[in-house]
C-alpha cells in the first residue's frame, strides 16, 4: 500500500504528499489494527473539524467494540439458553 502511495505522490493534494513519508515510515495504516488507535484518530479528526461532526466518535468505537468483543461469549450463553428451553421439534434438539 505504501510503495504505491509513495510512487504515486504527484497525484496526492498538497498536505498529503507532505506527509505521505511519515506514513509509510511510522505505518500509520497499520496502526488501524488497534482500535485504540482508531479512537485516537477520530478524535484528532473532531478537534481539528470546525463543524465536530466526529465529536464522541472515539468513544462511541471503543463502547461497541467492547459489546462485540463480549457477543461469542453472549452468543454461546444464548445456544445454551435455547437448547435449554427448547421444545423438541419432531425429535429433534438444537
């Protein structure tokens, strides 16, 4: 991804051509694996916004992320719920 950002920076607007080397160098894009990142970029992104559209974005990302960090284990408590309660269908279980 970087080598085509970098041979291809007289395409990019000002700011980013600029900043395209710090990129590639400090792996900025790879840096979005974390989700605390992504947090930390949604919120640079609504300080710098005049309008704040991002504003809570950070901790919106972070509040369903760890509701879906939780859904396998809420998921198998629901098959246990449901094979325990349910009723057999022509002999068979869940």
């Amino acid at each position: 991804m970087y080598a085509v950002l970098l041979a291809e920076q007289t395409q990019l607007p000002d700011r980013l051509r600029r900043i395209a080397p710090s990129m590639a160098r400090l792996d900025w894009l790879g840096s979005y694996r974390y989700v605390e990142s992504v947090h930390a970029a949604l919120d640079a992104w609504a300080s710098a916004s005049s309008g704040n559209a991002l504003l809570g974005a950070g901790e919106a990302l972070m509040r369903i992320t760890t509701r879906w960090k939780r859904f396998p284990c809420v998921l198998s408590q629901l098959v246990r719920f449901a094979r325990l309660h349910q009723e057999p269908v022509q002999g068979r279980a869940l």
